[in-house]
C-alpha cells in the first residue's frame, strides 16, 4: 500500500463470486481442443483509416487473425472448426500488441533511481547539484548511479557472477506483458529468453532479423572508421532495416545551463556528416533536436541502394518520463509531428522510466496536453490543435491526440522497424499479437471525449485482461487463462481487489524453460537482497571488509573456495568501488514490483512526496534513501501529479465490472 495518506486507499477484498453477482457475466464457450480462439467486443483496428468495429470480431487460426467481422455472424469458411469464444461484452475492447521500440531489459528488475541533489558538475554548470541534469554522459558520474544501477545489474547478469540474464530478461517480459506490450527493442540475444515471451525487436521476427541497435555515443572514431564495411553496407544491401540510435539525449542548446559546453545537438549534425540520415535510421530520444532538424529527419532518403525503401524519412522514438525525471524537459514532439515525422513511444528502462507502455502512455498524455511541458505548441500541429475549435471541431482535436498516442504504441512502431505488413493493426492475414481490455470503469479524465483511444490511454494493468503474442495467450485474467490453456499458467501477486492475474512464462525445448515465475522472482530478490552482504548496516548504507558476502561468494564463477577477505578485495572491489569514506559502494536493493500500483516509491516520486528533511517519503523504500531532486517539478508546479490522481487507486464505482465469472459451453 502507499504510504502516503493523501492517496492510500483501503483495498476492499472482495470475493469473485460476490463480484461477479453484481456484475455481467463474460460468455466463455470453450472446446478445449479448439482450433481457433473468436474474440467479441469493441475492435479498435488501428489500420489506415482507423476502422473501429463496436460490435466487432476477431477470429484467431494458430498464430494468425483469421478473418475480422462485425456482427453476430461468423465468417464462411468456418465450418466445423471449434472454437474457444470470448465475449467481455460491450466493453470489451480488443488492439493490437503494443510494440515497445525503447528499452533496457536487463535493467528492469531495479526500482527508480533517484538523481541525487549532492551531485555537483561546476564544469557543466551544474554548481549545486540541485540543477538537472544536461545531457546522458551527466547522470553516470555519481556514485549513487554505480550503487543502485550499475553494480546492481551486473551481479544479477554477469556470467561470472549470478548468471541470471535469461531470469531478468523473463522477468522484464512479464512486467511488459501485464501492460499490453507484444514486442520490445533493447534485448541482448539470450537463447533461454529470444522471443519466448514477448517479441525481441533486434532478435528476429517473422523470419528475418534486420533490425539493429545502438546505444553508445555515435562521436567514436572507432565505429566511424567501420561504418563502410559495416552499418552504411548493411542499410545499402537491405540487411539492415532499422537502426535505433540513442541520439541528442540532452536539453537543447538554448536550455543549456551557463557553463555547460557540451551540445547535444552535435550528434545530430554528425549523424548527417557521416551518411546516417536515412529512411533506416531511427532516432531515439532526440530530445535536443530543433525544428529544423525535424525537417531534415522526414524526408530523410532510401538508405538502400538501390533506392527502394518506406518514403517515411527517418523516425523517432519518444520516452517522456525518462526525459522529464533527468533533465526536466522532453523532446519537442509536437515540431517532429509538425514536420511529418513518425513518432513512436518507448518506456527507457525501470531506473528511470515507466514499467511498461500503457503507464508511458499516461506520461505522454499529460505531457502533450500540459502547458508546463508541451501543451503550449499544440497549436503547431493543425489536428490535435484546439485554437479557435469549439464544439464537434474541439473534440475532434481531442479525439485525434488520444488517436495519435495510441498510433504510437500500435501502428507507428510497426512502421518504424517494417514490421507493419504482420502486426501494428488488427487485419486478416495478419499475426495475432493482440491486446485485450475493458473500458477503465471510470469516466476519461481531464472530462475528454469518451472514445477507444481514449478508454486504451485510461486503461491500467488491472484493465487489462488478456494479452496474446503469436495467437498464444501468455497473460490476462486467471479465468480466461484457464479457459484458454487450463492448468497452464501461474497466478501472480497482485492488489487484493483486483481480478486475479495469470501469466505463462513456460516454454518447451529452451534452455531453463520449466523454470516457474515464481522461481524466476525469488532469484531475483535474492540476488538483489545478498548484494547487501550477511551484516547490512541497519540503515542500509555501505559496509567495508567486516561484513561479508556468502550468498555471492557461494555462486559467483570460481570464488567458493575464496577466503572472505580475497572474494572481498579482489572480487568485489574491483567491481563495485569504493565510496568516498573507503567503504564498499554497495547495498541491498528490493526487486521492483510487477504492477505499477504496488510500486510505491515510483508513484511517490511522481506526485513529488518529499518530507522537510528532502527525502522521498516512503516508509519502505527499496534502497536507502538520499536527498535527491525532481526534476519533472517546474517552478509552475507538477503536472505528473495527476498521473497518480487521474489513474490509480481510485474506487470503482458500484457495480462496474472488475472480474467475472464465466460459464462454458462447447461448440
């Protein structure tokens, strides 16, 4: 529970037949052995022109959507196929996966990281340590980062440490499968992980792997020197399609603080010097880019040579919180839309990002609309803009930004990496990564126009009921799991008024594929908890060589039959550092939570709940807690507050659906 009383709620724990008493029942008609899975309700298609079908249906064949229909019928064809029919009634409402097109799985099991306000950078202006940050190189100097980031995910992935790259990865799978996410960018190749869950971006799909990655500063000579027999090769020769490019992740050059020199602008400007500039190259953060340099990236050439490509320029890829919790400031979106360029949204990583694209979602809603942020150049996109709209006109406007965002998760991802001709929209023909939700059970918030785009932007994790990647459910809704793949699935840890979650981690034939959920979250927590040591300071700050480390000695590659003293000078030392008082620069830290509404110390650090002292107020932290600052504060207030007001622990209005029931009948 929130610590805070100004937004804890209590929990009602309700059984699911009293819920379902109340409540309309969702119709299961289940053959166990079917051949296909009909899904029933709202089909939010996201295709070329935004066909939505309220009565709509879905049929799902093995991995591929069948047939889309509206109406009671059934499609010709269907013979005597059975079936498993699922009908969440009028609202019911089925997407496409979203595609995650920025992450860092490896990084998700570790909770928030604060920017601590005891890091002064007199060289980039930064003479407090107060200031926010400037640009990406800033942020990894202080010894926290090396603490609660660095040293924290190498013990768990490290080969010669904890080895758990393939439980970790699993573990950020999940975290985005609960949120609706089909596909994520960011995954190291790892056979016991590679597109077992949730589609892996660089890792090949749909029988070609042309997609590449990039996530080091482009201005070494090293790559430039190997970029004609390399990436500029691949892109001509069509073996590369896509190549995400961490890019200008700072202010722009006018927010700059005085004394900071460093442009983050400049990358841009080499990107084109060194022939990068092309319909293959997809920008992500470009958060110190300027109007003009949008109207360079759209019409951006065919990097193939011989000129076929997407004519869709070089593209973006957006992560709002990431941006506003280090510097403060995001990327001018509303000038890349301006200039035709596709936009697309991405969640960063657990350190300073959202747990998953549906909670990112909210971020970049409040972001576009807030006038603290980049509510005031909505204007420069005609659409979505509302000066001199009333009316039908104004909620159209309204209706058309909920329609982009969700075209930024959906559609616009699909685009960007050419995966558009199998997933990004719901077609026939194409494959079945579909996201299913009902309709949040409270009216839109900020009093916007009731629309799908909107009830998708609304929607939490507990909205979400069912999530399928290649035509496989993997997770959703206990009951729906069991009428979907009975017995094969396991139940996760959630709120106590929520209907009961289910996920299916398990693959046949892969390496660690029997491993359970449950195993995968205890190793975790172990592994995160030992870094602490056998006698933890009872305040959680670092020890030196008097505390030892069994568990890691125990485990990590060559070191059990060390003497404390060695594993400590020549292991841990050499990896972690030591503080500026000579102790070891390393502490316990909690696994972050799987569901954003159990993540206290995230929601807090959003609504910004700080005591006098200037610490977080968070009566359980998952880490020591540290004077840090907020950057996504402005002298105007917080505009992320609402994040926390409009969307998560609201009561549910008597006899909304929350959880139903179901009966089954076979066809």
């Amino acid at each position: 529970m929130m610590h805070n009383s100004n937004f804890t709620r209590t929990l009602r724990r309700k059984s699911l037949a009293l819920v379902a008493a109340a409540l309309a029942l969702t119709t299961i008609n289940a053959a166990f052995a079917a051949d296909a899975i009909l899904l029933r309700g709202t089909v939010v298609t996201m295709d070329d022109q935004f066909t939505v079908l309220k009565h709509g249906n879905v049929l799902i064949e093995g991995n591929k959507i069948a047939a889309v229909w509206e109406g009671n019928g059934k499609p010709k064809g269907l013979g005597n196929k059975t079936y498993t029919e699922i009908n969440l009634g009028p609202d019911g409402m089925i997407f496409p996966g979203l595609i995650n097109l920025h992450n860092h799985p490896y990084y998700n099991a570790l909770p928030l990281w604060l920017a601590p306000s005891s890091h002064a950078q007199p060289n980039a202006g930064r003479n407090t340590g107060r200031e926010p940050y400037g640009n990406r190189y800033q942020w990894t100097q202080p010894e926290e980062y090396r603490r609660l980031v660095v040293t924290p995910q190498r013990v768990l992935t490290d080969t010669r440490a904890l080895n758990l790259g393939a439980e970790l990865l699993k573990y950020s799978e999940v975290r985005a499968l609960v949120g609706g996410e089909t596909a994520i960018q960011g995954s190291p190749a790892n056979p016991a992980a590679d597109n077992i869950l949730v589609r892996n971006v660089e890792n090949g799909s749909f029988g070609r792997d042309r997609i590449d990655g990039r996530v080091p500063s482009i201005d070494n000579q090293g790559f430039i020197n190997s970029l004609p027999n390399g990436l500029l090769r691949q892109m001509r020769n069509g073996s590369v399609e896509a190549w995400l490019v961490h890019l200008a992740e700072g202010v722009r050059d006018s927010d700059r603080l005085p004394g900071d020199t460093f442009s983050s602008r400049r990358e841009f400007n080499l990107l084109r010097s060194i022939g990068l500039l092309n319909d293959a190259t997809v920008i992500i953060h470009g958060t110190g880019l300027e109007p003009e340099d949008f109207s360079l990236m759209a019409p951006a050439p065919a990097a193939r040579q011989d000129g076929a490509g997407d004519g869709r320029g070089a593209k973006l890829v957006w992560s709002p919180l990431s941006n506003l919790l280090l510097y403060g400031k995001t990327t001018a979106v509303y000038d890349a839309l301006a200039a035709g360029v596709t936009v697309s949204l991405g969640t960063d990583w657990s350190p300073s990002g959202s747990h998953n694209l549906l909670a990112e979602l909210k971020v970049a809603d409040i972001a576009l609309r807030d006038p603290r942020h980049l509510g005031g150049h909505r204007s420069r996109v005609a659409e979505v803009s509302l000066e001199g709209k009333e009316g039908s006109e104004l909620k159209a406007a309204e209706e058309a930004l909920d329609r982009l965002l969700v075209a930024m998760v959906t559609s616009n991802p699909a685009k960007t990496v050419r995966w558009d001709s199998e997933v990004g929209s719901i077609e026939a023909g194409k494959v079945a990564d579909l996201l299913v939700i009902t309709r949040p059970p409270h009216q839109p918030s900020r009093g916007l126009p009731a629309t799908p785009y909107r009830h998708l932007i609304d929607a939490t994790e507990r909205d979400v009921r069912l999530v399928l990647v290649d035509g496989e459910p993997l997770a959703g809704d206990a009951y729906l799991m069991e009428a979907l793949k009975p017995g094969d699935y396991e139940i996760l840890t959630t709120p106590a008024d929520w209907c009961p979650k289910a996920v299916d981690v398990t693959k046949a034939g892969v390496p660690k594929g029997t491993q359970t959920f449950a195993q995968i979250e205890t190793l975790l927590r172990e592994g995160l908890r030992a870094i602490g040591g056998d006698s933890p300071s009872p305040d959680g700050s670092p020890t030196g060589p008097e505390n030892t480390w069994s568990y890691l000695k125990a485990r990590f590659f060559g070191t059990a039959q060390m003497s404390n003293a060695d594993f400590y000078n020549f292991v841990l030392v050499p990896s972690a550092g030591l503080t500026a008082d000579g102790e070891l620069n390393a502490e316990a830290v909690e696994l972050a939570p799987v569901f954003t509404e159990q993540n206290d110390m995230h929601l807090q650090v959003l609504v910004g709940d700080v005591t006098t002292a200037g610490l977080l107020n968070d009566a359980t932290p998952p880490y020591r807690l540290y004077p840090a600052n907020l950057n996504h504060i402005t002298p105007d207030g917080n505009a992320l507050e609402d994040y926390v007001n409009k969307w998560f622990f609201l009561d549910v209005p008597p006899g909304h659906e929350l959880c139903n029931h179901s009966h089954d009948d076979t066809h």
